[in-house]
C-alpha cells in the first residue's frame, strides 16, 4: 500500500509527471530519510495505518529522524502550487489491471496555526483543521480514467514503483511559520486509511510583484494627478518634460524602472530636446520607446496623447500623415502586473479615423511616421510613409513577439551605447595636465627629485589594470609630511603651469569647458591657491582617515570641501563644492551625481596612478560595512542581535534604542520622538540618520549591525544619500507571523517599560511595519540582499539559522581586513597597520 514519498515535488514537466525524478523533490515526508535511501516505492515498511496504532503519524515530529539533509523539510511559497509524489503500489484502475481496484480517495490536511516549535501531539485522524482539495479531480469507481489517487501516467510500464502525483494550492497570505499537512489514503473505505505527515516551511512572499504593485501603484498615483495641458505648439515638450521630471522627483529609487540605461536615455533626451527645438519630436519618440516598460507612466502618456490637437498646421494633403495608429502598447508583460486599469483601445477603426497628435502612441525612432512640415523640414522630421503600421503587441504572433522584443532590446542597447561614448567622450576633456604636459616651472624640476610619496595600495581596485612608473612601486611612511609637502609643491607648479593660457589645449568638446569662469593667468591665482587647499586636505583626509574611521572631518573639510567615496569602488573623488573657483580648462567637468550639483571633480583612478590619487583610494579603501536587521517588531531582531555580537563581535545600533535615548536625553527633538514612537509612526530620518552615524563614529569601529532600520522609503533615501561612504553587506530579515510577535510584545510589555508594548500602538506598528518596512525589505529582497530567518521557533534555533547568513560576512569581512593588513606591513604603512 502506498505512501507520500516526496512532499515538494516538481511536477512542472511532462517527464517529471511520468518518472520519479529524485532531483526534483526538495522536501520529503516525516522520517523519509531511510524510505530516500532506499528509493521511490521500494518497500520498507514506510506505509502506515493510524487506525491500528491508535497514532495519527507514524513517527512524531521531535523525532531525531524527522529531517536530514538528504531528506528534508519543505519550504513551501504562500500561493505556491504544492505538488506531492508517491508510489502507485498497484492500486490503480488500468489496461493492465482492472477498472474496478479499491481506491476510495485522497485528502489533505493541515494545522491552523504555524508551530512555535517542533513538538506535540498532532491532530487525530479526521480533526485536521484545515483541509485542500486536490487538483487530480475525483476517481470514479469502475472507469480507468487516473484520477484522484490513480494519476500514475506510466502505472503499466512499473505497477508497484510506477510515480503518481498529485497538486493543491496553498493560500496566498498564509502567514509564516512552520506547519504540518497530512496526506490520507483511504483504501476500501474512508475507515481503512493510509497517511503519511509532514512538516513544511512557509516564509513570507517576496516578490516583485507584490512590491511592484504597491510602490507603482503610488508612482502611477503622483503621475496621473498631474494635469496634462493640452498639446499646443508651444507648451507640448515643456508639460511632457515636467511630469516626466515630477515623476523622476517622486521615485528616486527608480522602482519599477528598467536599470538598462532607461533613465540616462531618457535624461539625455530631454536635455536635447531642451536644447534644439527641431529634435522634439524625434526626443519625444524616443522617450516614449523609454516609458514603454514602467507602468504607470506608460499608460499616462499612452492615454493623455490623444489630444486631437495638433500641434502643427499642416496642409491638408498632409493631414493624413497624421493619421498615427493608437497602438497604446504600454509593454504587455508589465501590464500583467501593473495595478492600473489597463489601457486596451486597439479598436482599429476608430485608431485609423482620428487625426491625433504626431507624439500619440509609441512612436518608436525607426516605426515612427512623424510630420513633414513643407515649410522648414528638420532632418529629423523627414518622414517615410512606407512603413506600416505597427501591430499592437497582443495581436502578434509569438515570433513577431520576439522579434519586436530583440528589435527594442536592440534600440536600448544603442541608446547605451551611444550614451557610454559620449560619457567615454567627456572623460577625455579630463586633461590630464596636472601630470602629464610638460612643465618648464623650476618646482617642477625640483619637486621630481624630491623622494617619492607614500605608496599606499589601492585595496578595493586591485581588479583593474593600472599604469604604474617605476618610481610608485618605492614605499615610504604613509604619514610623511615631507613627501606630501613636495607632493603638493609638485602639483601647485604643475596646476600653474596648466592654468597659464596654453595653446597646447586641446579644443574641449563642450562649451562649458572651453569657457574659464575665471580667467586664470598668475601663479598667483585664486585658482592655485584652492587646488592647493583642496590637496593639502586631500593628505589630510588620508591621514585622518587612516586613523579615525568615518570621522566627519572625513567628509567635510573645512567649509570648502567635501570628500566623497562614490560607490564605485575603483574611484575616489573630491569634489571642489564651488566649481566657480576653479579653472575649468584643466579639469574633468561634470554633473556629480553623488553631491547632486554641478562641479569640478579630480577624477580618481581611471588613468595612471598620480600620488593624490593614490592617497584618495586608501581613503576610500576604509569602507564601513553594515547588515540591516528588519522584521515586525518583536521578531526578535534584538535578541538576535545580541547573539551575534557575543558571537561575531559586531556593533549593534539599535535604531530604536538611540531614539529613545535620545527622547530621555531631553534633546529638543524629545517631544516629537515621543509622539511618533507612541503612534507606531517612523521618525525623520535625518534625527534617526544624525544618530546612527554618531554612533558608528564613537564606536570607531567598522562591522555594525543597524537594527530597526532603514524602515521606510524616507529611512533609505536619507540613507543612499548620506552613507555613501558604508557597504550594505545584505539583510536579516526576521520573518514571523502577526499574533506570535503580539504574543511577544504583550509579554515584553508587561517589563519593559516602553510606551509603545501596549495592544494599540503594537497595531499601529504591524499597520506601519506592513505598509512601510515591508517595501524595503522587498526592495532589498531584488537586490539579493535579504537573508530570510524564519524567526519563529526558539531563539537557539532561529540564531542557528541567523549564522548561516552570518559567517560568509564574517569570513569576507575577515579576508578584507588580513588583506588591508598585509598591505599595510608590505608598504610600510604604520598608520593603518596600527588602527587595522
Ligand atoms: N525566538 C523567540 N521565541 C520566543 N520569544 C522570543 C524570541 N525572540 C525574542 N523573543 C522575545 O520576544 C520579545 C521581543 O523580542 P525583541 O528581540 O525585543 O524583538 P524586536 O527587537 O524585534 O522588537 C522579547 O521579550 C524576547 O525575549
Ligand atoms: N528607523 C526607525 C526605527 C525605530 N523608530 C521608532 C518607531 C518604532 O515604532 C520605535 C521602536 O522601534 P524598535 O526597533 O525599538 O522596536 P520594534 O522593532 O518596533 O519592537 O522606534 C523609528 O522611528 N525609526
């Protein structure tokens, strides 16, 4: 008689519905370990009936031999299609037995509530609280038709061992936990029974999806409230470009965007269309090619161009080339997921009657049927009425499908890669004159005899390829302030040499390089003498940093400037905050994306090591790194924090707990704290942010655990914005189910003094932690950067799951540190050696 062998199986395929496949089961019945070793449908005594053993399973579930690692416990998705697989054992009606085998049906059950731990009596036989219907449908007694119990396809070819499998639909908002299920076979009747048990995980759903349609929801919200004036000739770019930018303001996490280069075509765009009137049309077409995938800002163009203004008077034997098919086709595979109401007018006659504007619809660069004005006819504006109409996506064939998907994968990789060049196009107006153009000054001369500087490894950018001369490879004390002062001489001869007006300059490629905002002609320019200021605290950075990790002084020197390590690893910059003061002939000018301004930035590490350069990547070498720890509250996010520090040695910062430090502290913020922890509410993060990174500057370490943080949208923009200088090396995420963590906090309350362990604000905080944290914690999820804990059983038991995620940081984190060491002894580099 049969048995549930496999209790996650992947029956996705045909071959794996008809032959058991063993690398397609990830979960197994309760001590299934010694049936697995045996293999699928041999027999080893694992059928069992609950009625003759007075037992509803056959073995318990704190039995040592309940799991293994060859023959574990599922893990089961909310909403996942469960497929369960065991031996057909002869019991099934078929040409090669008889219609009429016993087999009175199969149910499937499970318990209520997940387990907070692996012990106890299960459900008797037929008191199991929650019950799944299967998909096979109902065996009829007398038919061979392998249903129910009997959907064994290869049953003939192996009438004992042959695989049959059966499927059930798990809830989508199961809450997190570990549960048991019970398979029951009745044979003759419903009281000669088989079961088997099984225990199975679930974890709360992260999914793009479910992220998607909350956070585009409320894009597609802030975008569809802005008015959109109506298409005139003169306003039409300039409304479009607005709500595009509205859009842009209100996502700057860019969720739900495409990170394929979307963003900086469409930027790049914008600022054409801005620049040249007669490309409008031609930048707006390829926008729209853009917007395609983002839903919510697809469909608000695809709706509001069906302005029947025109926006330029054509004669009207032209009028007809207006006559641009609606073919509204926000990209359909994010449509299946976008929360809006979908846009589906593709009725083709009443597309073909109305003249529309000439930007309705996806005018697509190479589909596009754009105007021909007769008057003055831009290049970009010369139309070809050969082209057909392009069909709407949900009326091609498949290979159409394809090829309309390769033809935009191919129009976005253009667009990149013309974006890249003219990045690689800009780089190149970096002059490198501070150290390459020869320089007849007598500093100069004399700063080349001078002992070479520090050699101070670049530890993060060993990865890429660098020019080195002869010289660098000599070490010397980092700290040395006589090779940094000649350092400095060397550069301030070198930037006046530079600022003299050259003829040896090249012509820049943009205007705004060609133009000096300050003429500069002395050595005694202002210019020089910033440079000079900015170097000066550049070795001062590097030396600062090298002893006091993450000091401000770090970031912010002086009023004058600002220390930045981007993100990029193999780049470190300082950024002169007014690029008024500066010569721009000499520098790499550009938009910095960090600072958010237009500046003038010494460009770290792209060509050969210049000393400053190399004194800047030891800076950024010393990055800090964090592990965000999230989870409802009372998760146990701090109990297990406290875990790992006296396991692994971490900093914990416990956002919660500086807040409310902070609010006994009598700080001017104290009342406003007050207010938000006893709502449940998340307070600004600029107060939470000043407190973190006080904290990690005091502790002078450098692996910190953030607990209760970042714990909304405004939490992480303040974050991406300020700690550009720290790695986030992933996320615990503390998964537990709502009346488990209840029961917690209800408990804690009755001890912890905290205003908010009270039954109100705990389900204020569930309502915050779902519609706010829950977000981030997706977000991070796309990353890959969530550790997923289940947090329910005890916290021995989650903190063995919490050093699974734990030790590969540790042991990363250790390497970087051995590595920053060796380095130093290697370099004579004393200052580092000593804080590492
Ligand atoms: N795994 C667990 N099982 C049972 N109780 C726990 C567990 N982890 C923590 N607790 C208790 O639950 C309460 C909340 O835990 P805590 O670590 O303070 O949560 P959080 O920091 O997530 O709010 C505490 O009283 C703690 O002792
Ligand atoms: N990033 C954060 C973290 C906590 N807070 C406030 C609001 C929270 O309800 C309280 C308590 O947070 P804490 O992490 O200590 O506690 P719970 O995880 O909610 O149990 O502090 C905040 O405003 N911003």
């Amino acid at each position: 008689h049969s048995w549930l062998e496999c209790t996650n199986y992947d029956a996705s395929s045909t071959s794996n519905q008809e032959y058991w496949s063993a690398a397609a089961c990830t979960g197994y019945a309760r001590c299934g370990s010694y049936q697995q070793s045996h293999g699928f449908g041999i027999d080893t005594g694992f059928d069992y009936r609950p009625l003759l053993h007075n037992k509803p399973c056959q073995c318990s579930k704190d039995s040592p031999n309940a799991y293994s690692a060859s023959a574990p416990m599922a893990t089961y998705v909310p909403g996942q299609k469960v497929c369960l697989a065991y031996p057909a054992k002869n019991h099934v009606a078929a040409p090669c037995t008889n219609q009429y085998i016993p087999d009175t049906g199969v149910r499937i059950f499970r318990t209520q509530h997940p387990a907070s731990n692996l012990t106890g009596d299960d459900p008797a036989l037929h008191s199991w609280p929650v019950e799944y219907k299967h998909l096979n449908g109902p065996h009829q007694n007398g038919v061979v038709d392998y249903k129910g119990f009997q959907h064994c396809p290869k049953f003939c070819e192996d009438k004992g061992r042959a695989l049959c499998s059966m499927c059930f639909n798990l809830e989508k908002d199961i809450a997190p936990g570990v549960y048991t299920f019970q398979w029951e076979w009745d044979f003759n009747s419903a009281n000669d029974v088989y079961t088997s048990c099984w225990e199975a995980r679930q974890f709360t759903m992260l999914t793009t999806h479910r992220r998607k349609s909350v956070i585009v929801q409320q894009m597609a919200d802030i975008i569809q409230s802005q008015a959109m004036p109506e298409a005139d000739n003169e306003h039409w770019w300039d409304a479009r470009v607005k709500i595009i930018q509205e859009w842009l303001r209100a996502n700057p996490l860019r969720i739900g965007v495409p990170e394929d280069g979307t963003i900086e075509t469409i930027m790049q765009q914008i600022s054409r269309g801005d620049k040249y009137v007669h490309v409008r049309v031609k930048a707006w077409n390829h926008i729209v090619t853009e917007l395609q995938g983002i839903p919510g800002v697809c469909e608000k163009f695809a709706t509001a161009e069906a302005s029947p203004e025109l926006p330029i008077e054509l004669p009207p034997e032209k009028q007809e080339l207006l006559q641009i098919p609606e073919d509204n086709n926000c990209d359909q595979s994010e449509q299946t997921i976008s929360p809006l109401p979908l846009n589906t007018n593709e009725d083709p006659q009443e597309s073909n009657v109305q003249p529309v504007s000439p930007f309705r619809g996806k005018l697509r660069p190479n589909k596009a049927k754009t105007l021909h004005h007769d008057s003055n006819p831009p290049p970009e504006l010369q139309l070809s009425n050969q082209e057909t109409k392009p069909k709407p996506i949900s009326q091609m064939s498949m290979m159409e499908r394809q090829q309309e998907w390769l033809r935009k994968k191919a129009e976005k990789a253009a667009a990149e890669k013309l974006r890249q060049q003219q990045e690689a196009e800009k780089e190149l107006t970096f002059q490198p004159s501070l150290i390459k153009k020869q320089i007849p000054t007598k500093p100069v001369i004399e700063a080349e005899k001078a002992p070479s500087p520090p050699r101070l490894t670049r530890l993060k950018s060993a990865g890429r390829q660098r020019k080195q001369s002869s010289n660098t490879t000599k070490t010397a004390p980092a700290t040395s302030k006589s090779s940094s002062r000649s350092l400095l001489d060397t550069v301030k001869a070198e930037l006046a040499a530079s600022t003299q007006p050259s003829t040896q300059l090249e012509p820049s490629s943009t205007p705004s390089i060609t133009t000096p905002i300050i003429p500069t002609t002395s050595t005694t320019d202002p210019t020089i003498a910033y440079v000079s200021k900015a170097l000066e605290a550049i070795n001062n950075t590097a030396i600062i940093s090298s002893t006091t990790p993450l000091t401000t002084a770090s970031r912010k020197i002086g009023d004058d400037f600002h220390y930045d390590t981007t993100s990029s690893d193999t780049k470190g910059r300082y950024q002169l905050q007014d690029p008024t003061l500066f010569d721009l002939t000499s520098m790499y000018r550009k938009k910095d994306k960090y600072a958010r301004c237009d500046g003038v930035a010494l460009q770290m590490g792209r060509r050969e090591d210049t000393h400053q350069e190399q004194l800047i990547a030891m800076a950024g070498a010393l990055r800090h790194k964090v592990l965000f720890v999230l989870g409802g509250p009372g998760a146990g996010k701090g109990t297990q924090c406290a875990k790992i520090v006296a396991e692994y040695g971490f900093v914990h910062l416990s956002a919660g707990d500086l807040l409310r430090a902070e609010r006994a502290s009598g700080s001017e913020n104290g009342d406003m704290i007050d207010r938000m922890i006893r709502e449940g509410a998340i307070v600004p993060v600029k107060v939470t942010l000043d407190l973190l990174r006080k904290a990690m500057v005091d502790s002078g370490r450098d692996l910190f655990l953030i607990d209760g943080f970042p714990r909304n949208y405004d939490n992480l923009q303040g974050w991406n914005d300020e700690m550009t200088d720290v790695d986030v090396a992933g996320v615990l995420f503390y998964d537990c189910p709502e009346d488990e963590m209840e029961k917690r906090l209800l408990e804690r309350g009755k001890t912890s003094g905290r205003t908010d362990d009270n039954i109100d604000a705990i389900r204020k905080r569930f309502t915050t932690y779902h519609e706010s944290t829950m977000p981030i914690i997706e977000h991070f999820a796309e990353q890959n950067k969530v550790f997923h804990i289940l947090a329910i059983s005890t916290p021995d038991e989650v903190f063995e799951e919490t050093k699974k995620a734990i030790e590969p940081i540790v042991q990363t984190h250790l390497v970087e540190t051995t590595q920053r060491l060796l380095n130093a002894v290697f370099n004579n580099d004393w200052a580092t050696y000593v804080v590492t």
